[in-house]
C-alpha cells in the first residue's frame, strides 16, 4: 500500500468548517499522482514510456466521519486490476487513527497514437507491477 498524506486547508471547507465532499475526489487524484511520481513516473513519463493515458472512467467515496481544518488527512492507495483494460485504484482516509472515508476509481488504460487519438487497450503488465512495489 502507497501512502500520503495532506493537511486540511482553510479552503478545503465549507461553511458548517468540515472538507467540502469535492475535495475528496481531488486527493484521491492528488494521491494517485504522487504514487506514480514514487514509481519514477508522471502523466508525461506515463505516455513517452507506456503511450497511454488512464482516464477515470467511474469514482466514487464513502464517507464515514467529517475532517476539519488543520486535520491530518493519511491517505493510503491500493491498485488492483479491475478487467482487462481498466484497472481499480483504492483510497482509505484517516485521522489520527480514525477513519474518515474510503472510495475508488477505475481507471482506464488507453493507447494514445502518434495523432493524439485515444484507444482502448489491456492494461500494460509492467505498469501495474511498477504499482503494487511496496514502498
């Protein structure tokens, strides 16, 4: 399991002071990313290396208890493939011990051609392993 972490800013909350539910989706992005850079990847490496993109083609989370402004948010990240051509990306939030939340994406793995055009395609092996090295 990937792990990260960030720490709750004053605009990450809505009026009632706990995180405004949308930037839970942008973590799990942010978290995403940070695991591919942690693999010696970026979205740039990812296509001069693999050419492909992995577009989300279905997020979801489940929230469990608020976080506030100055909380410590852990994030770990789980990949598991999910079918042939898409893969699953699994998020655990918490703070201070307690849980705060979990979700998903699925992504997709697409080849990108030498036009800029996106196809889908079986997930590279090779990616997928670069993604479960344990940290």
């Amino acid at each position: 399991m990937f792990k990260t972490s960030v720490t709750i800013e004053w605009g990450d909350c809505d009026e009632a002071g706990i995180v405004f539910y949308p930037n839970y989706f942008y973590w799990f992005d942010c978290a995403f990313q940070r695991l591919l850079r942690s693999r010696g990847l970026s979205q740039r490496e990812l296509r001069k290396r693999f050419g492909a993109v992995t577009p989300i083609v279905q997020a979801n989370c489940d929230f469990k208890a608020p976080a506030r402004y100055d909380d410590v948010l852990d994030i770990g990240v789980t990949i598991e493939a999910d079918a042939e051509r898409r893969f699953r990306v699994g998020y655990h939030f918490s703070s201070n011990g307690k849980t705060i939340g979990s979700g998903h994406e699925i992504r997709a793995w697409a080849r990108v051609d030498a036009g800029g055009n996106i196809a889908s395609a079986p997930v590279n092996a090779e990616f997928l392993a670069l993604l479960r090295t344990p940290q």
